[in-house]
C-alpha cells in the first residue's frame, strides 16, 4: 500500500466531514442555454470548479441553477457574459435561506402537530424515526415498524406499514422518501401522508388508508438526509466513501453515490455519470450500494407470490411533475410500459384534481419529455423489474424559485395538495380495475358515484347513438373502461372501430424489388399511412397485432431495415381524445385550443362567433355533403365598408383529408387570432383582407373519424362501393384531394375505390370538390375582391407545397410565378421555425413529397389563377403522424401564424398588393417611408 497516499486521504476525510460547510455569501442564480456551445461552455464552467450546479443534467432550452460562492461571482458572470448567456439572480443569501429553513418561525394557516411531529418545521432523522416508534407505540393493532436494511454507515432504513385490517391479500401501496438527501420536503410530504392515513375523518381518506396495507419509508437515504442537516445542506447522494477522489469543486464531492441511477434496469444508459464527482454518479455497478439493494428487495418481497402490490410512489423535489415510467425513452418509445395510457391517464386526472386545491400547475408525462433522460431509477426499476402497475416519480413545490430550499410554510399546502393527488389516483386506478374492494367494505360515496355513473352513460349512450369516440369526448371526467363497457353492451353492432395494440412500423425502400414488395402489400389489406411508394422514401404502415409479425418477417426476406415507430395505435387516439395538461390554454367562445373538437361542436363555435362579433363575422354555407351535412365557414371582414378600391381577399381551407385533426384546429386558432390578437403584424394580415375560411371542407369523412374510425381518410360517398379485402368499409369514399378538376387522374391517384388515394369515377365527381370550387370561382368572377391567397392544411410531414404536384425539374416553372412562390415559402418557413426550432422543407410535392394530381391547391393555381397559394403539411415528422397530440395544437397555430405573417410581409414587399390607404398603420408607413428612401438614394 502507498502510505502516502493513504495519509492524504485520511487527512481529506478528516477535513470534509469534520466541518459543516456554511454557504455565507453564495448566490444562486438562473441560466438556461440555447445553443450548444452555450450548453458546453456551461459545463466548463462546472468542471473547472467555478460553480456548482443544482443539477448534472444541463439541457438546452431548460433552466439550470448554479451556486456561486463570493470569490468567485466576478469570473463567472464573466464568463456568462462572453458566452452570451442572460442570467437572473435568485437567491441573493444561500445560507440566509437554509438558516430560515433550519429556524422556521412562521406558522401555516392551518398549523397541525401530531405527537411529537408537526408541519410548520423540517425535521432531523432521529426526530422522525423516533416519531415512527411513538406511532407504533400509540397503535399497536395498526402501525407496524419494520426496518427495511441499513445504509453505508450503518443507520437504519425506517419505515412502517400501516395495515387496519389484517386481511389476507389485500391490496398494497409503497411510498419512498428522500432517495435525494437534500430533498426535506420529500420527508415532510411522505409524513404528512402518514399523519393523514392515521387521523384523517375525510371518507375518501379514510377508504383508502383502511383498505390497503400500506408501506411507508420517509427517508431511504438516512446518510445522505443527516449530513444535509449536519455538514451539507446540498448534499444529494449517499454517503458511500468506496469511490473517493479529488474532485475540482472539493474532494467530499467524490464521497456517495446517486441511489436513484443505481437501480439495476437500463442502468448507465442514459442520464447518469461514472465520475465519482458528479451528483449523478450511478456508482462502480448496479445495485453497489446497500440503500438500493434493500429497496429492491423489499418490493421483491412484497410481490412474491402475491403479485398485489398496485402502488408506488417516488417523491422527490423540485419542478411540479407527474412522471410516469419509463425515463430512458420518448415519443413511441413510451409505449415500452404495457400500460402507459393508463398511468399516463391516471396522471392526467390526478394533477388536475391537485391543480384544484391551490392552483399549482404539474406537467405529466415521462422524464424525456417533460425533464431530461435517466437510467437506472428506483421507481423505473419497481416498474419493470416488480411489475407495479401504477408508478410514479413525483417532482413537488416549487418551479425553482426556492428549489430544494422550500419554505417550512409551503410544507402543508404542499401536503394537501399532494394528498388530492393520491385520492384522485385511486379513484380512477379503481375505476379501471387495477384492484377490488369487498363490496361490504365500499363506502356509500362509492356505490352512489357508481350508480349515477351508470345511468348517466346509459342515457349518453342512447342520445349519441352508440358513437363511442364522442361518448369519451363528452365524458371526459368519466373512466373510459366504463364506458366501453356499457357501449359493449348496447352497442355491439355500432362500435367504432378500435385499434387496440395496432402497430405502425417505418420502413425505407432501397431498391425495385422492395417498392414492388410493399406495393403488393398494399393490396392485402395493409394500411399504408404514406401514400406514395417510392425508392428512399420513408414508408409508414398500420398494422393489426395479426399482422405484425408478418409485416416483420417478409420485410426482412426482402432485406429491408424495419423500424417500429408507435406501439399501439390506440393509446395515441384516446390521448387526442383528452384536453392537453400544463399547455397554455386559450379560448374564444366555446372553443379552446388544448383539445380537439367534433364537427358539431365547431360549428356551434362558427355560429357563435356571427353573434360575438356581428358586424364582422359572417356564416356561410358553400354546399352540402353526400351525407346531408351542410358545408359550412366564415367571411371574416374587420374592414366591412371601409374599402373604397375594393377588398383583398384570401382563402383558408381545413380538414380535407378526414383523419388530419391538427388542420381543422389549425384554421379554428387562426380565426381566433385574427379576432383577438392585438399583435401589430396579425391586426395588418387581418384586417387588410377579407378571409372566406373553411374549417372542414369534408364534414361527413371528418365526423366518421369520431363517430366510426379514427383513420379515415376519404369522404363517404358510398356510390362506388366495392367489397375490399379484409375491409368492407374501405370502399366507401374518395379521396377529395384527388377530385379536382386539374391534371385529374395523371399521378399519385388511384381508379381503385378500395384505395385510399381514390380519385374517384370523375373530375369533380363529389358534392364537397364541387363546392369548394365553384365558391372560390365565384368570389373571383363575380366582383367580389382580388383573391391573393389560398392556403390549405394537411398533416403530417412538416412541409409547404408550392403548386404544381404533378412536375419536377425545370417542369415547375409551368407556375408562372414559381420562383416568387418559392422565395415567400422559404422566408415563411425560417421564420416558423425560429419560436420552437421546427424544421419545415420548401418545394413542389412530386420533388419532396410524391407526385400528386387533382388537389385542391393546383386547381385554384391552374385553373382559379390565384397567385400565392401553398399546401401546408402541418406538425409532425411521422412520431405521432396524424394523432398529433393535443398539446402541440397551440405550439404548431404559434409557429403557422409566424410563417404567414412572414409571407404576407415578404408577398407585398414583392408588389402582389398594397395596403388600401385607409388601413394604412403604423407599421406599414414605417416600410414605406424606409422604402421610398432606398429609391430616393438608388436615383
């Protein structure tokens, strides 16, 4: 052994455990990175000891805090300052802070203690464990100790189960606290659930703390939680001295271990360090360190055999998230848990119910998505490794104004809230069956609620007409089980078609020989999502859970790579059925724009607006559907009458294609904005022009996609009916955006009626094609304004298609002005993408796209001769394809409204139209005066 080395090591040890380290002077402050070399110069910043981040995962576009010490406040807001990073101070006294923590003086309103525990302080390890043997003491028939292993330096692991009624299997639940030393208000939290399950005369309280056999750790990492109250008030790992060094930002920092990376499940995969110095060091192995090996244990010992463990519960601090497992995935890949709809449900109706208490606002959703990466966490593990059903990491107070230094005051709001979570979870945990209660043991809430429910459907049921996917609509604070349940019964016959565990797989065709492969495919009976089957194009197929393994098998025999990209298709569609959490919600009238809405529903909302706002919305009816359904938009005109030269007309269309949801919820946010925005550039588009808007051109195809399936796509004019393979619905409908009567039936259609992309027996065949032609024809024709604009929506693939579809090459000069419809899309389209980083590409389909023909766009630029009009194929890249989530309804109408104000900036800087001289504002002089300079200087 080298003495030396051992000497100094000892002398280290010493040094950082004998000395409680005060943070007198240190500032925290508040950065968030928004480009790479910003991300990096940040971590330099952490390796070079400068500073001290609250959290090892510094992300682009989210927040970090950063402690500072006095000495070294100078070079580091330096340093900000040259990497162009603004910064915000927030706590101007660190230790200030924690004295206030450690010496709470202010008493909440309702200020509760319970023997010797109350919630106005934080209190040390020994207090609550020794509150935890009183508890046993005070009830011996219900308050068990139990010790679940010992930690590094050898304290016990404490905890205790609470069990009112001794029965043989009963359902249990598992609450872990503190995993994170510094995290006090987990402890806090964990022991007023406790206190609540124990005293509490609230029904819902009680039902759940008699009927579960609970087991409850208030602090799984003791070593950790002491040396915060000790010598460390940061403190966040354990206390494990195996892997010391010297460390840039101290040697103690070497000392411990991250209990929640060092689980053994996709461990040191993502999101967790192997530098002893990082506070997400995830340790020399999985499960190195005892604290983890004795919770994976305990949870392996309750589930053996019995399997009867429906809860567990992470709590941690801070950021005021739900997140559900798994941590190491996103997009699709959150389907890798068998029930994340559920969880993801459960979550949803539990932060709204907290939400209710005192207005505190959590995201829901897995760590990737609404947090950052991880690996190797406790719940994650319990999740798969223990097959808990519900699980839950819970991020409480606050947003970071406080951080891991919460306020002894805010511990029992905290609480409260937190509780109402609970008590929502296992209402709808309940609701869909996860576990049972002896009828004999339900309360009468219970059996009242269940009554009323049940009635309630039935009558839903009979009034709606056994249309399933609107029942869940309208019941959105109703169990979904339930309600298929109830539909199953008195609408067998009438069900709405489920795509329950259908799969959509991507798959990139390199050769000939796999373009005829998936070509025949096509005819058995495969739903193709992409309509165009080409070599290098992404190819995306639907699959039944029959289906699937044959989908990968002959993929294979043909050496073509197969990637799966959603896992079950219908978690995706009862997600869009749910209005958004944590969006910044907007409304006008009965409309918002954090869920999607059924065409009866915005047409009321169309109706409404004539009355809000009645010298200036007008309804109209284009035409009727095959199906009777009146076809119906606005005249918007905020100008009516003060347009001496005659009005300036534009164009909107929406929801073509029956499946596209985002597009009617795209034109619904753009009527919006151009009634309410008080926004200089949107009030110009607005009002210079009278906008003739149809949110659902197909109405029939649109309603069926609520009413009988999801997917569909066509209209549904059954006239050119024939059986399909596999499918009887399929022929039913055409594909409007192949009706028109431009280049009709050239490219990219189909004269098979089973195919999705049927253009149908004729050019203009279909009521809905006819109508929106001959209304766009007679606003040009019969004096009612210079048309300039035309856009039409479509989902997905994050594109703006400029007219013709059917040409390549020097072909796309036959659009005269091409070259100018180019340059105004490229401009829109860098401007878009500078609020949320959305790349959308610029071209004519047949080039970027596939060759198309008979759309609806092409005809109004061959045949209407209007000068810019563009196909937008809105949000996103195919992650989620046409069942967009409806969280990114307002993200995607944000970034649109951009690009069209950029390309009405730069379509009148190229002389398509000038403003009537009455409508002339402020900002529109300034272009003006700035560009009769340019000709002033240019002469």
């Amino acid at each position: 052994m080298n003495f030396n080395l051992y000497f100094i090591f000892l002398v280290n040890l010493t040094l950082v455990v004998g000395v409680k380290r005060s943070y007198e002077g240190y500032k925290v402050y508040k950065t968030v990175p928004k480009t790479q070399q910003q991300l990096d110069d940040l971590v330099l910043l952490r390796e070079n000891g400068i500073a001290e981040f609250w959290d090892d995962n510094i992300v682009i576009n989210q927040d970090s805090r950063i402690t500072v010490s006095s000495e070294k406040e100078s070079e580091f807001l330096e340093r900000l300052n040259k990497s162009e990073l603004n910064v915000e101070l927030l706590i101007d006294d660190l230790q200030r802070v924690i004295n206030e923590q450690l010496n709470s003086t202010r008493r909440s309103v309702d200020s509760s203690a319970f023997l010797s525990l109350d919630w106005d302080n934080y209190h040390s390890l020994e207090e609550i464990y020794s509150w935890l043997d009183e508890l046993a003491a005070t009830y011996p028939d219900i308050v068990k100790v139990v010790v679940m292993g010992r930690s590094v330096e050898n304290r016990e692991i404490k905890g205790i189960i609470i069990d009112y009624k001794k029965t043989t299997y009963p359902p249990r639940g598992m609450l872990e606290g503190t995993c994170h030393a510094r995290e006090w208000i987990s402890a806090a939290t964990v022991t007023w659930i406790i206190k609540e399950f124990l005293t509490s005369t609230d029904p819902e309280v009680r039902f759940l703390a008699e009927n579960f056999e609970w087991h409850i750790f208030p602090v799984v990492n003791p070593d950790g939680y002491s040396y915060s109250f000790t010598d460390n008030r940061m403190w966040r790992k354990n206390r494990s001295t195996a892997n010391f060094t010297s460390c840039s930002t101290g040697d103690d920092n070497s000392n411990g271990v991250d209990l929640n990376r060092n689980f053994d499940f996709v461990w040191m995969s993502t999101g967790a360090s192997n530098d002893p110095c990082s506070n997400t060091f995830a340790g020399p192995q999985p499960f190195s360190e005892p604290e983890s090996q004795a919770i994976a244990q305990y949870v392996s010992h309750l589930q053996k055999d019995r399997h009867n463990l429906i809860y567990y519960i992470a709590f941690h601090s801070y950021s005021q998230l739900v997140v559900v497992p798994y941590s190491h995935v996103s997009g699709p890949g959150v389907l890798t848990a068998s029930n994340y709809g559920d969880m993801y449900e459960i979550g949803v109706r539990g932060a709204d119910k907290l939400r209710e208490r005192f207005g505190t606002n959590y995201r829901v959703g897995v760590s990737a998505d609404v947090m950052y990466e991880m690996s190797g966490t406790s719940f994650d593990w319990v999740k798969h490794e223990a097959e808990v059903p519900v699980t839950y990491l819970i991020e409480m107070r606050d947003m970071g104004v406080y951080g891991f230094l919460l306020p002894a005051d805010q511990i029992i709001p905290n609480s409260r809230e937190i509780m109402e979570f609970i008590l929502e979870m296992d209402r709808v945990t309940r609701r869909m069956e996860y576990y049972h209660i002896p009828f004999s043991s339900a309360t009468y809430f219970v059996s009242n609620t269940i009554f009323i429910t049940a009635i309630v459907l039935f009558v839903m049921i009979s009034t709606l007409n056994c249309n399933l996917l609107l029942i869940q609509h309208v019941a959105k604070d109703m169990d979904i089980k339930i309600l298929v349940i109830f539909v199953g019964i008195f609408c067998s016959t009438n069900a709405a078609k489920s795509y329950e565990h259908f799969k959509v797989y991507n798959v990139v065709p390199k050769t000939d020989v796999q373009v005829q492969y998936l070509t025949d495919l096509r005819k058995e009976n495969y739903d193709f999502w992409t309509d165009i089957i080409e070599i290098d194009s992404n190819v995306r197929i639907m699959v039944s859970p029959e289906q699937a393994d044959e989908l990968v098998q002959y993929s294979k025999s043909v050496g073509m790579d197969i990637q799966l990209s959603i896992h079950n298709v219908q978690e995706l569609i009862d997600a869009q059925m749910k209005p958004a959490i944590g969006t910044r919600s907007t409304s006008l009238g009965s409309l918002s724009w954090d869920e999607y809405y059924t065409l009866e529903e915005i047409y009321k909302w169309l109706d409404e607006l004539e009355e809000l706002y009645p010298n200036i919305v007008r309804t109209v009816t284009i035409g009727s559907t095959y199906e009777g359904r009146q076809i119906k938009g606005i005249v918007l005109d905020l100008k009516a009458g003060e347009r001496p030269g005659g009005p300036l007309t534009g164009v909107i269309e929406g929801g073509i294609h029956a499946r596209e949801w985002i597009s009617p919820a795209t034109v619904t946010y753009i009527i919006k904005e151009f009634l309410t925005s008080e926004e200089p550039a949107i009030r110009n588009l607005a009002e210079t022009f009278v906008w003739h808007i149809i949110p659902v051109t197909n109405p029939d195809g649109y309603d069926y996609t609520f009413t009988g399936n999801r997917m569909w796509r066509k209209n549904r004019n059954p006239d050119n009916y024939v059986p399909c393979t596999g499918n009887s619905d399929l022929g039913n409908g055409i594909d409007l955006n192949r009706n028109f009567d431009f280049v009709w039936m050239s490219v990219g259609a189909s004269n098979n009626s089973c195919s999705e992309t049927y253009a149908g027996p004729t050019a203009s065949s279909e009521l809905e094609a006819r109508a929106l032609s001959n209304y766009v024809l007679g606003i040009k024709n019969n004096g009612h304004g210079e048309v300039i604009y035309y856009f039409a929506f479509h989902s997905f693939s994050q594109m703006i298609l400029v007219p013709y579809s059917h040409v390549t090459g020097t072909g796309v000069l036959d659009a005269k002005n091409y070259g100018d419809m180019y340059e105004i899309a490229i401009r829109g389209a860098d401007k878009l993408k500078e609020r949320y980083g959305t790349q959308y590409t610029v071209g004519v389909s047949a080039e970027i796209l596939y060759a198309v023909s008979g759309s609806s766009f092409d005809f109004m630029k061959g045949v209407v001769d209007i000068p810019i009009v563009y196909l937008f194929e809105l949000r996103d890249v195919g992650q989620y394809g046409f069942l967009l989530p409806p969280s990114q309804i307002i993200p995607n109408g944000e970034e649109i409204m951009d690009c069209l104000i950029e390309m009405d900036r730069v379509t009148r800087l190229l002389g398509y139209y000038h403003y009537p001289s009455s409508s002339i504002t402020v900002y529109g002089s300034a272009i003006s005066v700035f560009t009769l300079l340019i000709i002033l200087m240019i002469f």
